[in-house]
C-alpha cells in the first residue's frame, strides 16, 4: 500500500531533488503559496552587515580587523567583495523572470539612482554622524565615490546584462554545468574584456608627477602644497599606481578620500599598524587623499559581482543541492587558492585598494565558501533530515518542516539576528554601520556634546566594567550595535516591516 509520502512523490516527482518541493506540494491545499527567501543568503547578507559594523566600530582599537594599510587582506578587506558577491546572487534571483523588458531595465535604474543617492548623502561629506553634530558638504570637496555608488555601479552593469542577455523562453531551464556556464557566457565575456583592460591600465599607463595641498585643518602642514615624484608607469605602490592617477583627472584630487589606510603603513608612521603621528621622514605622499571606491578599482570590482551572478544561476537552474554545492564549492576552492598563488608569487599582491585581480580571488572563493557552508548548514542538512524522516501524510510533512525549520543541529536559532539583519540590511546599514542613529542621539547632550547617552554606556558600561579600552570598544559593538539592530530587525520582520530599494 502506497504511503502519503509515496503519493506526494509520484504528484511531484522533482520531490526526491529538491526537497523545499515536497513542502510546497504537502502545503498547496492549506494555504496560498508564497516567493521564499533564501535563509542562507539572508543569512550571508547579515553577517557581512555585522562585519562592516564591527570593523568601522572596533577596527581602530583592533586593528588585525580593520583594512590592510596597503597590500594584504585583513577582515575588512572581505566587506566590500562579500557585499558585491551578495548583489551578483540576488540578480538572477530577482529577474528570474522578466515578461517586459522595459519595466525591468525601469526598475534596475531606479534602484541604482537610489543607491547613489543614500551613497552621496552618508559618503560624499553631507553627513558627518556619528560624532560631528553638524551636516553638510563644500561642493569643492564632495566625495562622488564609496560603497553604495560602487554597489550601484555594479549592479547597473550587470542587471543590465542580465536583462538584456536573457532567454524569454522561460521552459528552457538549463540544469548542467556547462548549459550554465553557456547561459552566462555574456557575463563571462564581459568579465574578460573587464579583466585585460583594467591590467592593461595598471600596468602601461604612464604616470607624472603630481602635487596636492593640504586640507587636514590638524596638520602642521596644513594649506601646504607638495609634490610627488612618479614618472613611471606599471607600479603599484601608494603614490604612483595608475588607480589614484586615473582618479586624480577624472574626479579631481579634492574629489577623493582624505583619510586613506595607507596613512597607517610603516612608512609614514611609528605606531603601525595603528593610526598615529607621521615619522619625521614621512614621504609627502602620506598626507595625500586617495580613494578605495575610485574609478578603475571599481571597475574590476564588477567582477566579483559577475561570479556571484554565476553562483546564483546555479541556484536558480539546478534542483539539486548537492548539485548545486559541486559546482560551488571547486570553483570557491580554486579562486581562493589562485588569489593566494598570485600574491605570494610576487605576481599580483592582494590589494583593497586597488582591487588586484589576486583580491578578487581571494576574496569572491572566500564569499563562495562561506555562502556555501551555509547553504548547506540551513538547506542540506535540513533536506537530508527532512527525507530520512518517515513520513506518512502531508499534515505530518509540514509539521516535520516546522520543527526543522525552526532549529536545525541547534543552528538556525543561533543565526537568527544574522538573518534577521541580513532581511533588513539597508536599514541596518544606514542607521549602524554609517552611525545616523548613534549621531541622532548625540544630538541630545547634557551640558557638553561629550556627554551623551552613547559615550556614558560605552565609558561605565563595557570599558570601565572591563578596564580595557580594547575590550570595552569590541563589547560595545557587539551588544550594542550590532546585537541591538539584529533584535530590532527581527522586530520589523516580525511586523513585516523592510526597508528595500
């Protein structure tokens, strides 16, 4: 006699591929079916939020955590490619279907206008929270460049593609490695021709001497202008590398960062790796600006996006997980090892700065790894508990789905403010990681700006308790950042309450 199991199966044969089907057909008659997120990705998404708090919180009293001065790879340095990665995934997910074209190529240009925007606003010198209680920005000196417009930039360029390239013919799903790879292979091309001309700038472009004037109202030096000795072409070290040469024409030098992580290197000062005085014997070139989210290193940062538009076609067009995590997980392997061949071969250093061909190795198989040990945390080892259970009738299949679902291995309760960040992550990022809600309430002081709510908890609740400057920082960041907003997002999805562009 045929089991309920055996009867789900046989109405939905793709049941034994991909279990989540299983669960949609045991649940079709009890309620309407929705679009499911993806927890590991949501996941993925939340802990790279938490990230760029903690480094922006804690990276100047840890410094191990924040950017690498120049060439090297610390934990900061995997913000920005987990973030372009995560946009790449999201594409195909996002445009998985696309019945007008034109409706499409409307919204992916109004959701990058609203990226540029939030960018220029919260990175371009408009707002100076959290410890400035003042806003506003010198045109002469606005910064056009960061993470938002880069992430825009980004995703313009490949959404476009993805758009513009894609079958309308939605019953051919490719579903093997190779149909794929040929379903990406404008994406492909596109990277390609990415790759030979940012290394063909880099590396044959001439660069002259340069000069700049000081703006740092601190600095002995200040409206002092100096100048700085090139005429070279293919260097890739702090003052004579194509990057800053391209930005400096193109943006304008007033136009660029004023406090790169360069100012924290050996050469210009004692107290490296931490921020400190310059050495007597700086170079000039210390004291100038130079931006991480310029014009060339954010064109070969579409490249990491361009892998994770791969990774999430895998998702979209193979049923199978395991299938899934066979492609994923070599190719994560074979980039991370190629970026770290690359830098220690003296062939291409790691660098964030200017998003080396080796960093984007790096650091797109370090995304594809993490991403994939979750997918398999929160999605396989879910599906393989889920289809070892006998299971008897469909009230018993979405009964079991709950139970595992809430805590698989113990694991997802734990994850849960992860998640929960990584569904509200633009709000999360504006209001913690670009400090808007720390500088709204330093806003209400008592007798001095010094004296406010965030610095009294920082100073009596985490530093004087620990007698550690160090520890007291990192504490704060955790609990009252990062594990404050988690719990508010959870708040929000629990009202149903996102911030999306």
């Amino acid at each position: 006699m045929a089991t309920g199991q055996d009867l789900l199966r046989r109405s939905h044969p793709a049941a034994d591929e991909d279990p989540d089907r299983l669960l949609v057909a045991a649940g079709e008659a009890e309620k309407p079916r929705r679009a499911k997120r993806v927890a590991s990705l949501d996941i993925f998404r939340g802990l790279t939020v938490a990230m760029m708090i903690l480094v922006d919180g804690a990276g100047g009293e840890w410094p191990v955590i924040g950017h690498a001065p120049w060439n090297g790879c610390n934990l900061a340095d995997f913000v920005m490619p987990f973030f372009l990665f995560i946009v790449g995934m999201a594409i195909p997910l996002s445009l998985k279907r696309i019945p007008n074209r034109l409706l499409a190529v409307r919204r992916v240009v109004v959701r990058t206008l609203k990226l540029l925007f939030w960018g220029i606003i919260l990175q371009g010198g408009y707002s100076h929270a959290p410890d400035k209680l003042s806003y506003g920005v010198d045109m002469k000196h606005i910064r056009w460049c960061g993470i938002l417009q880069r992430i825009a930039l980004a995703y313009l360029v490949v959404a476009l593609l993805e758009i513009l390239t894609k079958d309308a013919k939605v019953g051919d799903q490719p579903s093997t490695p190779c149909s794929i790879f040929k379903l990406c292979c404008w994406q492909w091309i596109l990277a390609a021709c990415i790759l030979v001309t940012y290394l063909l700038v880099i590396y044959e472009t001439y660069v002259p001497d340069w000069e700049f004037t000081v703006h740092n109202t601190d600095s002995q030096d200040y409206g002092k202008v100096f100048t700085v000795a090139c005429g070279t072409r293919g260097k890739l070290d702090p003052p004579c590398n194509a990057v800053g040469y391209i930005d400096r024409q193109v943006l304008g030098i007033n136009h660029m960062y004023q406090h790169p992580a360069w100012k924290r290197s050996k050469a210009c000062t004692n107290n490296s790796p931490h921020e400190g005085p310059f050495r007597k014997n700086a170079p000039a070139w210390c004291q100038a600006p130079f931006d991480p989210e310029g014009i060339l290193s954010s064109m070969s940062s579409i490249l990491t996006t361009i892998i994770g538009v791969h990774y999430g076609h895998v998702l979209v067009h193979m049923k199978s997980h395991l299938n899934r995590l066979k492609l994923w997980v070599p190719m994560g392997l074979a980039l991370l090892i190629f970026g770290i061949i690359l830098h220690f071969s003296h062939a291409i250093p790691l660098n964030k700065q200017l998003y080396s061909f080796s960093y984007v190795c790096v650091t797109a198989g370090a995304a594809a790894i993490v991403f994939s040990i979750f997918y398999f945390l929160f999605h396989v080892s879910y599906a393989s508990s889920l289809m070892y259970m006998k299971v008897c009738c469909a009230s018993c299949v979405m009964a079991t789905h709950s139970l595992f679902r809430v805590d698989i291995l113990g694991l997802r309760t734990l994850f849960l403010p992860l998640e929960w960040i990584g569904m509200n992550a633009m709000l999360v990022f504006v209001m913690a990681a670009e400090g808007i809600f720390e500088g709204f309430l330093n806003g209400w002081y008592y007798e001095s700006p010094n004296n406010t709510l965030v610095y009294w908890i920082q100073k009596h609740i985490f530093i004087k308790v620990w007698h550690s400057q160090r520890v007291g920082i990192l504490l704060y960041v955790i609990f009252a950042q990062i594990l404050f907003w988690a719990l508010v997002a959870g708040v929000l999805h629990h009202l149903g309450i996102y911030w999306k562009l």
